[in-house]
C-alpha cells in the first residue's frame, strides 16, 4: 500500500487539474517529516514544526 502522502497528493492532483489550478498551498499538514512528492504534473512540497506535529504546511504546484 502506498504511504499516506502519496494518496493523497494523488487525489489532490487529480482536483486541481480538474480545476485547472496551478498553486494550491495546504494548513495544517501533519505528516510526520519533511519532503516533496511528484504526482503527475505536481510537486507537492511539505513540512512540519519540530513539535507535535502542528503547524505543518503544504504547496502543491503545477510542473508544467
């Protein structure tokens, strides 16, 4: 099964596509570490404070 992330930024991907939207930006993202993710014509970028994490933020941008 694929991690949680990958899912998701997924499904995200496929919605902004269908909205033709180019920047997305994500609150409260509360994965437990720091990456980016390549889905499709998307990079989703993400990261979270230090502690407990809360306050974490995502973008999602078009690659095209």
């Amino acid at each position: 099964m694929e991690p949680v992330e990958v899912r998701f930024t997924n499904k995200l991907a496929r919605e902004l596509a269908r909205y033709k939207l180019d920047l997305v930006s994500a609150q409260e993202v509360r994965w437990d570490k720091e990456d980016t993710v390549r889905t499709g014509d998307y990079n989703c970028f993400y990261g979270k404070q230090k502690i407990n994490h809360q306050l974490g933020i995502g973008f999602l941008r078009n690659t095209e």
